[in-house]
C-alpha cells in the first residue's frame, strides 16, 4: 500500500517537475482536486491531477496482482506507461 501511495505522489513530482502542474494552478482548478476517476473515456489530457495519479496508482497495483486487463487498458492512457 505504501509503495502504491508513493506511485500515486511520484506522479504529482512527474506532473511539477514537466510542468503540467503548479502550486498555484492546483489551488486555482477544482477540477484537479478530484479521485473520481470516470469507468471509461479516459483521456490523460482532460484528467486532473489527481486523476492522473490515481490511475498511476491503479497502474503500479495492476503489475503487482498480475491484472493483464487492467494494465494493458492503464498503459494505453498513461503516457509513460
């Protein structure tokens, strides 16, 4: 659980570190404050930021269990994946 917390942190460095996110444009986009990640349609774009780390979260869980399913739909949208 901590590793895939860490995952889901790591993307928010990635998002910074690119700058796809900032300090400032996180408190200013509600939009970026939500879990809620939508069952399908996922276009990395269009999600906020935590969207974005909660599917790198899924991601590194998938790898874990062995979910084939859900790690080839998670590496379709995520651009490093």
């Amino acid at each position: 659980a901590a590793m895939a917390l860490l995952q889901h942190e790591l993307q928010h460095v990635l998002d910074y570190a690119t700058g796809r996110m900032s300090w400032l444009s996180y408190a200013l986009h509600p939009h970026d404050w939500s879990y809620s990640v939508p069952d399908a349609g996922w276009d990395w774009k269009k999600l906020g930021a935590e969207q974005r780390a909660v599917l790198a979260e899924r991601l590194w869980r998938a790898e874990r269990l062995g979910s084939t399913d859900e790690i080839a739909r998670l590496r379709a949208v995520l651009p490093w994946g």
